[in-house]
C-alpha cells in the first residue's frame, strides 16, 4: 500500500521541520509532500534547504484548494492511501498507522483524527468549541451520523474517495464540507480518538473576526452539499 502525508502551509516557518521530523520519524512507511500555498514567511525556504518533498504554489489558493493540490499528486502518483494533516504541529504522526490499519481493516472510505471522543490533550477555545458543537449538530441533522470533530484536519481517505476528491472538492473551509458530501454519497466515514497539541507557531486561518463568515458560509455550503447528493 502506497501512502502519502499530505501538509497543506502556509507561513508554517516555525512548525513545518518539526512537523517533517515526526512523520519521518513515527510514520516512516508514509511518504509527505509539503503543498507551500503561497507563504509569505520562510516555510519555502526552509523546504529548499531541508530538502523536503514540496510543491510550490504560484498563487494562494486557501486551505481547500492546497489540499486538493495533494490529493490530486496523491491520485496521479498512484497512491492508495492519503491523509490530511496539519504544518502548524498540531496533529502527531504517531497515530497514522492505526489509522491506516482501520481504514483498510473496516474497509472504510475515511478516518477522521477526533480530539473530542476521548477529550484529552488540547481541546480548542471555547468559542470554537461551540462552532464545532454546532456543526457535529447540524451534520447529525443532515446525514444522520454523529462526527464530534467535523473541522478536524487530520483525516485518511482510501483510493476511492481519493480519486472523488482529485475532481471535486469544496475549496473554502472544506472539513465540514467534504465530510457531509461523503456520508450523503454513501461513504463510510469513522473517527478514532486522537490527541492534538496546541498550535505551536503561526496564525489560523479562522480569526475572531471572520468567524462569523466562517460559520454562515460553512452551513450554507454543508447544506447545499447534502441537497447535491
């Protein structure tokens, strides 16, 4: 089984060595490849002395569309396996070869890294929290299954879903997204409790100040994606 990390960036400077280190380290039958979206900082650098695996964005493309640039290498480099996982040192690598052994012991289509069955290690602000609570609800509401960490970026998906998301995938926040349109094409979606770190370096994406687009858009888009399928 070929498997691929793939870590979207974007001025990561401070995490992403770190981040290559734990994978090479604790998931050494993964190969990664760095999607540096257009960072400002030195994350691009530091690929090109380090000599990590990268591709380098020309223009910035947000989170969904760095992410579809992985799984597309992903899928044309013949690649079974694929996961999501953060440059901000936030996800641990230790977890992904249980992942992988779910996914193809369950015959699933994606496992999902959730920090909130177990509730250990950290666990988000407690305005996030509310949204991520919110959307566990309105997915429950759409689609029927519960997913307690539906904004979790760290997440496997099989050959299959890979191929699916390689032409389609939401380019905007695409978590909650890409999850509803999974489950509502039949998809079998399972998450496995992990342990995440505080964010070591850099800024989210999602400020207190967008985060109210965050959530209208969001909803708006999960909505639309159930009503697709």
């Amino acid at each position: 089984m070929k498997k691929l990390v793939i870590i979207p960036a974007f001025n990561e400077e401070g995490s992403i060595e770190k981040t290559v280190e734990d994978i090479v380290t604790n998931a050494p039958d993964f190969d990664y490849v760095i999607i540096n979206d257009c960072s400002t900082d030195k994350t691009l650098e530091i690929c090109r002395e380090k000599h990590f695996s990268y591709l380098n964005l020309p223009v910035n493309l947000g989170i969904g569309g760095a992410v579809q640039t992985g799984y597309r290498y992903a899928f044309f480099h013949d690649y079974d396996i694929a996961v999501q996982f953060d440059g901000d040192g936030q996800h641990s690598a230790k977890y992904l070869s249980s992942m992988s052994k779910l996914l193809e012991d369950e015959n699933l289509d994606m496992v999902i890294g959730s920090r909130f069955i177990e509730k250990e290690g950290f666990q988000s602000s407690a305005l996030r929290r509310v949204g991520i609570r919110f959307f566990t609800n309105l997915i429950k509401f759409l689609t029927g299954s519960t997913i307690t960490d539906p904004t979790s970026g760290m997440r496997m998906i099989n050959r299959k879903l890979l191929e699916c998301f390689t032409y389609d995938y939401p380019k905007d926040y695409p978590e909650p997204e890409s999850v509803v349109s999974a489950l509502s094409t039949g998809y079998k979606v399972k998450e496995v409790p992990v342990q995440m770190n505080e964010r070591s370096d850099g800024v989210s994406s999602i400020s207190m100040r967008n985060s109210v687009y965050y959530m209208i858009k969001v909803s708006i888009a999960v909505i639309i994606a159930r009503l697709r399928k």
